[in-house]
C-alpha cells in the first residue's frame, strides 16, 4: 500500500499567494526551479486581488515523488513573502 493517492510523475498545481511586491514572482519562480529544474517560467499565471494588495501565482510543475513535493511546500511555506501555498 502506498501513503499517497499521487502517482508520480504527475501535473500539479501549486497555488502560492502573498502580498504584492515587484520581486515576488521571480523570487517564487527561483524556488520552484530549485525543486523542479524543468518548470517553464513563462506558464507561471498570476491574478491581482480584487484589492490589488495580494497577488496569486499559479505554478503547474511535473511533479516526481512526495518528497519533492513536500521539501517545495516546506520552502515556499516558509519564505517571508508568502501568505499561504495550496
């Protein structure tokens, strides 16, 4: 039996959000590549909050294992700018 309901390699969206600055998107685009050399920069989607204060970023990468997953969420979870990662 398997502890995950994922079979690798797989798609998988990461939503990350955080306050808007001018740095936040290529600071996230730097952790992502770290945890997967092959995400495309240019698919990354990003949305404004309605306030425009927050901004939303979409990275879709091709996930190998659990545990890249886990040691990106850990990253990009305990980086400065980032409110939250879904």
């Amino acid at each position: 039996m398997t502890d995950s309901l994922l079979e690798f390699p797989t798609d998988f969206p990461l939503k990350i959000m955080g306050e808007r600055h001018d740095d936040f998107a290529q600071e996230m685009v730097d952790v992502v590549l770290r945890h997967a050399p092959d995400f495309v920069p240019a698919s990354l989607e990003m949305r404004p909050s309605s306030g425009g204060r927050y901004i939303s970023l979409t990275a879709t990468i091709r996930a190998t294992s659990r545990e890249q997953l886990d040691a990106l969420y850990r990253e990009l979870s305990s980086h400065p700018m980032v409110k939250v990662v879904l």
